[in-house]
C-alpha cells in the first residue's frame, strides 16, 4: 500500500509472534507481512537500548517487506517536570529516540508528556512546550530535522495531555505531528468516544487548530481502553471486549471518507497484530479492496 493510503500495524510484537515461531526482531517484516500489515511502532518505554547496527538491520528487514517504522521514545520522559535536570534529560531520551528510528529507516518518535504534579495545568503545559522547542533544536544540531516529533493524547486524567494540550505542544512546531490515542481519549472523558460524530469533532480540532496538512498524516494509536470514573485510563484490552470502547469501524469510515492518511498503531493487549489486520481488513472493504 502507498503513502497514499492509511497504514496499519502493532505497537511492538504481539503473542502471537513467538506462537509462530519466530524468535529475532529480523523477522517481523516476515511476520507483519502473513497479516497484511504496513506499519510497525518499536518499543523503547523502557529505555532506548538498541544499538544502532541492530537498529539498522530492524529496519532494513521491515523496508524489504515493505513496511514502515515508528519509535515510541521511553514511557519515563517529563516534558513538564518542576525539576530542570528532568526536563533536560527528557531532551536526551527523545534524541536517542530520534537516533534509534533515524538508523531503522523511520522519522517519527511517539512520546509522553508528562504529569501536572502539584502545578496548574497551564504552568505545566508551559514548560512542556520549552521542553519540546529545546529537544526540537537538539534534533536540529544532530542533522535529525527531518525526524517527527509526535506528543501523545493520554489517557489518565492526572496526565498533561488531552486533546486541546497537544494540539498546542503541536502548534509550538511546525514540524510536531500529534499522536491521537482515541483510546486514551475515550478513557480520560469516561466514554465520550462512541460515534461518527465523536470521531469529527477529534478530527475538526486537529485540522482547526494544525491545518488540514497535519490532519491528513497525524500518527495515531488505537485500543479499546478500561477506564475508572475518577482516573481515567485503567488498562488496554483486545477488540473482544464488548464492555469499553471506542469502536474503530465510525473512525475508519471517516478517515476513508475525508482520503487522510493517517498511520495506525494497535496498542491491543496480546493481540495488538490481530487487532491492527481487524483495522486495516475493514478499512480496505471502504476501499473495495477486500
């Protein structure tokens, strides 16, 4: 499938990976491929850990099956920590994130924001964007311009992250695509994610506030998310659940409906592959293509 259709793939190898049989990271191209999958988000929550030879021989496998890459930068990044030396070296984790998918062959890094700790919403967002606009010229001195920085929607409520925040880390840089975790979004506001007309008005303020440009190709995660009535997000779950949302069927017929181009990242528990084909199959019966 070409850059002119959305892709589809797995937030890091699912079960079933090592059910199969496979065993190296050099595999999954061969692995994503028997489920028709285009995308593959690599997993460094915990730390970036892979040395660049490995991460170029990942990427090389994944290109020769024609799939594409993204990194999700470590889980422990602050953008608003009260604390300078966090911030700072939340600049470092995003440049060795940037590192790492610059050498698999990809240009965009997912990450966190951070908490609001004892501080106001505002204050917290303030020091995310200064942290965001340092790791922006960090990426610049390195010769990594072109590697995308994509500040995520959470999904507790605690978190610095809802829809209106990343839009405004966003809008900082021109260069910032956002992550939007409809999961997190549905979490965080209890359920709110359930038609057509929920996924528009999500789709709206992205284009309102970062043009139709960075709507068209904005970065996404996607599952279906148990929630608490007074933290929000609790856990990810599989696309078996009939209890929690969001659905992905209204979304996906508006994003073939407005021709976006979105990439998708399944962040199912266990079955993310399984779930991400579920997206894609349908996605492509829009099409005609299945």
């Amino acid at each position: 499938m070409s850059d002119k259709y959305a892709k589809f793939g797995p937030a890091g190898a699912a079960e079933s990976f090592k059910a199969l049989g496979y065993k190296k990271s050099t595999q999954l191209g061969e692995y994503l491929s028997k489920f028709g999958l285009d995308h593959f988000e690599y997993q460094c929550g915990q730390g970036v850990r892979v040395s660049e030879a490995s991460a170029k021989e990942i990427g090389d496998a994944l290109a020769a099956s024609g799939i594409s890459v993204s990194v999700h930068a470590p889980y422990f990044i602050s953008l608003s920590s009260v604390e300078e030396e966090k911030r700072l070296n939340s600049v470092k984790y995003i440049l060795d994130s940037a590192k790492a998918v610059n050498a698999m062959g990809g240009d965009r890094i997912v990450i966190h924001s951070g908490s609001c700790s004892k501080m106001s919403r505002t204050e917290a967002l303030s020091l995310a964007i200064s942290t965001m606009r340092i790791a922006r010229q960090a990426l610049i001195d390195e010769g990594l311009e072109h590697i995308h920085c994509c500040p995520e929607t959470m999904g507790k409520i605690n978190q610095l992250g809802d829809l209106d925040e990343v839009m405004e880390i966003c809008r900082s840089d021109d260069s910032f695509i956002p992550c939007i975790d409809f999961g997190h979004l549905n979490a965080r506001t209890f359920g709110s994610v359930k038609e057509k007309s929920d996924y528009e008005k999500i789709l709206d303020t992205i284009e309102n506030k970062l043009g139709s440009d960075r709507l068209k190709i904005f970065h996404s995660h996607f599952s279906k998310i148990e929630y608490t009535d007074k933290g929000g997000e609790k856990r990810h779950l599989t696309f078996e659940d009939n209890i929690y949302g969001p659905r992905f069927e209204p979304l996906m017929e508006l994003i073939y409906k407005k021709s976006l181009t979105p990439i998708f990242v399944c962040e199912s528990a266990g079955t993310q592959t399984e779930d991400a084909a579920a997206m894609k199959n349908y996605y492509l019966t829009l099409k005609g293509e299945n």
